[in-house]
C-alpha cells in the first residue's frame, strides 16, 4: 500500500470529570493527574502516533508532535474541535495525515466512572469486588475469528488501513453497537493477536496476562497486534 494512502488515528475519551483527577486522588493515574485535561491519556496517545510516523518516516508529523510543544498542539487542537463548553463524554477521533494536517472527529459516549477509567486493580474472575475496584460493565459476547490474519505494519500500528478488521466483524456478524466482539488470530502460531477494537485480558496462573506487542514493527516478535494505549498504562504501573 502506497504510503500517501493511509492516515494513522487514534480514538480517545473527552469527559470533563477527567480534570477531577488529581482533586480526587488518583495519584498513579499518570498524565491526567499532572495535568487538569478532559483528554484521556492524550501523552500516549501522542506518542502511539509518533511511533507510526517515525516508522513511516513522516517528517512533517514528527517535527510537528514532538515534544512538550507538539504535546501542547494535539490538544489544543483537539479542545478546538470539541468546544470546551461540551459538558458530555465525548469518542474522539484524531486523525493526522502524511502533511501533518489533523482532523478532530467527534462521537457520542456513555458516562464512565473515573474509577473504570484509571482502576487500581482488576479483580479475579468470580472475585468480590472492594469498593475501590472498577463498577461492573456490561459484558461483551466474544467470538474467535476463524480466518487468522498475517500481521502488518497496519495491525502493529493504528491506521485508517482496517479492512482486515472490518471483515473479522463482517464475520463475527457484529452491527453497530451491538455488545460483542471478535478477537483476531495470528496465522504464524494461532494465538490471539488483539480484539478488533478492544485489548483483550485473559486470567493465567493467577494473574491477568495481555497479548505481547514488539515495541517496533516486527516481523517475528510479539503478536503482531497494537499497543493500546490503556493496555500501556496498565503494564508500567
């Protein structure tokens, strides 16, 4: 695929109970507590861009979100587009192109507690829930993709490039909106790469494991799949 066919994009959270963060304590929940933003984790995701332009070697992108600086102008930009007056929880989608021009796409999203959003731990299954554990969510029916996918620069970093993905939910028969989703399979080994939208958890040995992702591209390590933003967060915690 031609270089100049593709955008890389990132999809995040807009709520502004996000700049509560540090009055309520949330002391380990990284940059949404050193900086009053109604950005979820905006700094990774910044930096899951940067990583895709710096392997496509995008100049313009590069020169212009690096840094505290290009920090700064993600999200000003992206409050530009939303309107800081917009009380409601926000999906945005963030799209930068090979010029470096961005677009700000806006969706409506349920409410969620600050305590699902930077959880302290994730019970075991079966497990009584303490009253600082993430609320119950509704549950997904999950499905396993039966026609495994060769990994891609376009499954180890997020591009507007999905048509892999989009036929695994045409599969799984999945409509808008409908609770389910369906995990992708990595033809090298069979093991599960990510889910189509999702990361995907799994209970092992008593801990809760995440499908291994290389820090760059390869051809051989990891599963292939993305590193999401909040499947970052929760393993340098």
């Amino acid at each position: 695929m031609s270089d100049t066919a593709f955008s890389l994009f990132t999809s995040l959270r807009y709520d502004v109970e996000l700049r509560q963060v540090a009055s309520s304590g949330l002391t380990y929940a990284g940059w949404n507590y050193d900086r009053e933003s109604p950005l979820y984790m905006l700094d990774f995701h910044r930096d899951r861009i940067l990583r895709a332009a710096t392997h496509w070697q995008w100049e313009n992108v590069i020169g212009k979100l690096t840094g505290d600086e290009g920090l700064a102008l993600l999200e000003a930009t992206t409050l530009q587009a939303i309107k800081e007056s917009e009380t409601r929880p926000m999906r945005v989608r963030i799209v930068v192109n090979r010029d470096g021009t961005i677009q700000v796409v806006k969706f409506e999203t349920p409410p969620i507690a600050l305590k699902n959003l930077f959880p302290e731990r994730l019970p075991a299954p079966g497990s009584g829930s303490g009253p600082k554990d993430p609320k119950p969510e509704p549950q997904l029916t999950l499905v396993v993709d039966d026609c495994p996918l060769s990994r891609s620069e376009f499954t180890h970093y997020k591009t507007t490039s999905r048509g892999m993905y989009d036929a695994a939910r045409q599969r799984a028969n999945i409509r808008p909106g409908e609770l389910k989703e369906v995990l992708v399979i990595n033809q090298d080994d069979r093991s599960v790469m990510e889910g189509s939208t999702t990361t995907p958890y799994f209970w092992r040995d008593g801990r809760w494991i995440t499908p291994p992702v290389a820090a760059k591209f390869s051809w051989e390590d990891g599963s292939g799949g993305q590193d999401g933003t909040s499947r970052r967060w929760a393993l340098e915690r």
